[in-house]
C-alpha cells in the first residue's frame, strides 16, 4: 500500500474528504491536521478574515507565499508521492498538482500578481519534482495554458474530473408539488457566494414562474445577503430558505425530496453539480465556462445561456477583479431570468422528461464521468507513472 500526502490549500474541502474516502486501489491517503488546519476552517467564514487576506493579498502573492512556507513542513513518513491541491510544491520531491475548477491566477494568488510569478510559477511546474498536472475540467486545462503560455509543460497536464460516491436511495413517488432545489454554501455569507451562484436571477425566475404554476415551491440551502431579505422580500414568498448548516441526513432528505436541481451560476461549482446527478436530479445552469462539461444539455439538465459574460472573458480565462464584476453578478439581467424561466417551465411540464434526464444523470455519476471507478483509473495510473518516473 503506497502512501499519497495530500495537501491541502488552506483548508479541507467537501471533496477533499470524498477524495480522502475513497482512493485508487494501492494507494492511501494521508493528510495532516491541527490547530492551523482548524484556525483556517474557522477564518474562511469570518468576513474580517476575508477582508484581511484581499488586503495582504493586494500587497503580497498570498498564495504563492503560503505554498512557500509549506516547503519547511514535510510530509508524514513513509509517503512516496505528495498531492497538492491547487498550490505548487517547493520541496525537492516527487508531486502532483490538483486544479479545481477555478482561475489558474489562484495558484499565485490576486490576478494583477500573476504576470511578475509566472515565470516561477513555469519553472516549478516544469521541474522533475512536479510529475503531473490533474486539471478537473478541460476548461481548466484551457485556462493554464492560455495563462503560462509557451513555457507551459504541456506534456503533464491531464484532466481527471470530480466523482462523487454512488447513493443507495429509491425516489419517492409523485407529489402534489414541484420542488426546486439550489444548494449552496451555509458557511460563507459573502455577496459573491450567492450572487456569483445566480441566487437572484433563480428568486426572480421562481416569482415569476410561481404566476403560472400553483403547485411549485422552491429549497434554497444557502447563506442569504441580507439586503435580500430585508429589501426584497417580494421574491422570496413560496421559498423556503435554510440558512443554517444541515446535518448530513437533513440535507440528503432534502436532496431526494426535489424534483430539479437550479443554480444559474456565473461560475463552474463542479462539485455541486455532481453531487446534484448523483441523486438523480435534473441539472439546469448556465453554459458559462465548465459547466457545459459537467451537465449535458438536454441528456442530463438544461443549460441557460448568459450573453453578458463576455464582457469579462477571453477564450477560457474569467476577470472575476474586473471592477463591474460585483456589479454585473448583482444586478438582474432580463433576458437571463426569461429564458430561465422557459427551461425550468418545460421541466415542470414534462414529468417524463425529468425522470429520462435524472436518471441519465445518475448513470454519470454513478458509472460514467464523474464516477468514483473512473476518477481512480486515472489516478492510479498517474500515480503509478510519477512514482515509477
């Protein structure tokens, strides 16, 4: 049994956890935890923390440092290869680099750093140390080359996507309502975090949607920005908002009790969107960058078109410090809701074709794409080859 150190970025993810659960065959994972690892799980709510890492982070290529600083901790004894998770690796040993579907500027730190850190960035990543570059979508792999340029150890890089454990559930019958799902963070109360979801595009598809159907009610699992609650309450009758984490069989209840699953996304929540086929759900989302990847339009969801994206794009890279950028995921565009709203009514109407593409969702999880068997074909063969190498 060959022992893999993951390490982490700054904290243990919901991924991270099912990745640790359920390695590829010959490997066990080992990861490290403490006092600093539990400091970070309780930063990552705290919005003065948040303001205090833009504020280093403007100065300082926060997560290039923090990834430096990591070269003084070794890993556990025993270990043959290390798998980082969205940070390079200084130390002299043999390393896997795992990009989620996220900015490759991240592996740095703030955009505006990346340009002066690319050309240590390239030379890490081409060494003999780093041994492969596990790209979650090929979006993601599209955006890190289109960011370290010519320079770029192609040769490395493989997209392996997210997976998800298979569910031991049989769906309930019929019901007299049609419920609509959108499960987001219960941790993070940033503006971003629901914006950059389409939490508000989905509350004004739902209002008028609920104008045509009677029998319609709509679960968001979310921390909500205050200003929605207190200044627009209009969108927010028929919904039931949990704002609060939910034990693991509350949420799952919660899961197998929906009938679509929605988030209109400005950005790529992979593992959501997995987790979502995984319980035979219906995906609708937007078709911005991944996110065609990972729901196949009209097999296992439906995908919304957002027009305005562009404005903060370029072939596979997103601006999200684009000084509009707060503003555009805040304000509501019409043509959005509209055609969010056409998507979810044929779902609404067709039974039938909600149970084909749930069930067809459930199979890419469960045996396709994003399956656990899969991801660990891949895995331990790159493992394989960059122990062997």
């Amino acid at each position: 049994m060959k022992l893999v150190y993951f390490e982490p970025s700054w904290y243990l993810r919901a991924l991270d956890g099912l990745l640790l659960q359920h390695p590829p065959p010959g490997y066990r994972y080992v990861t490290t935890s403490g006092p600093r690892q539990r400091l970070f799980d309780e930063a990552k709510c705290s919005e003065i923390a948040r303001q205090l890492h833009q504020g280093v982070g403007w100065v300082l290529p926060l997560n290039l440092a923090r990834a430096w600083l990591e070269r003084f901790r070794p890993p556990p004894p025993g270990v043959a290869l290390t798998h980082a998770y969205f940070h390079v690796v200084f130390r002299r040993e043999p390393w896997v680099l795992e990009l989620p579907c996220e900015q490759p500027h991240l592996l740095v730190g703030l955009e505006r750093h990346f340009e002066a850190w690319r050309p240590l960035l390239n030379r890490y990543l081409r060494s003999s140390f780093c041994r492969a570059i596990i790209c979650r979508a090929e979006a993601v792999k599209g955006a890190l080359l289109q960011r370290l340029g010519e320079e770029a150890p192609r040769e490395k890089i493989q997209v392996v996507y997210g997976a998800v454990p298979a569910r031991d559930f049989v769906r309930e019958g019929s019901r007299d309502k049609i419920r609509l799902l959108f499960v987001n963070s219960a941790h993070l109360a940033f503006r971003e975090t629901f914006y950059g979801k389409g939490g508000i595009i989905l509350l004004a598809a739902f209002r008028r949607l609920q104008a045509r159907y009677d029998n319609l009610e709509l679960v968001i699992r979310s921390k909500v920005p205050p200003e929605i609650l207190e200044e627009r309450s209009d969108l927010l009758k028929g919904v039931r908002i949990i704002q609060d984490p939910l034990p693991s069989q509350e949420l799952e209840r919660e899961w197998l009790r929906a009938d679509i699953f929605v988030m209109p996304s400005y950005v790529t929540p992979d593992a959501t969107l997995i987790e979502a086929m995984s319980y035979q759900l219906p995906v609708v989302t937007t078709d911005v960058w991944a996110n065609p990847e990972m729901v196949s339009d009209r097999k296992t969801g439906l995908l919304v078109s957002s027009p305005h994206l562009c404005r903060f794009t370029d072939r596979y890279l997103t601006y999200f410090e684009h000084p509009d950028w707060v503003k555009h995921i805040t304000t509501l565009d019409p043509r959005t809701v509209e055609e969010l709203e056409a998507k979810l009514a044929v779902l609404i109407e067709d039974e039938d074709m909600r149970n084909q593409m749930g069930l067809a969702a459930r199979h890419e999880a469960e045996r396709g794409r994003f399956s656990i068997e899969r991801r660990n074909r891949q895995l331990a063969r790159i493992f394989d080859e960059a122990i062997g190498s």
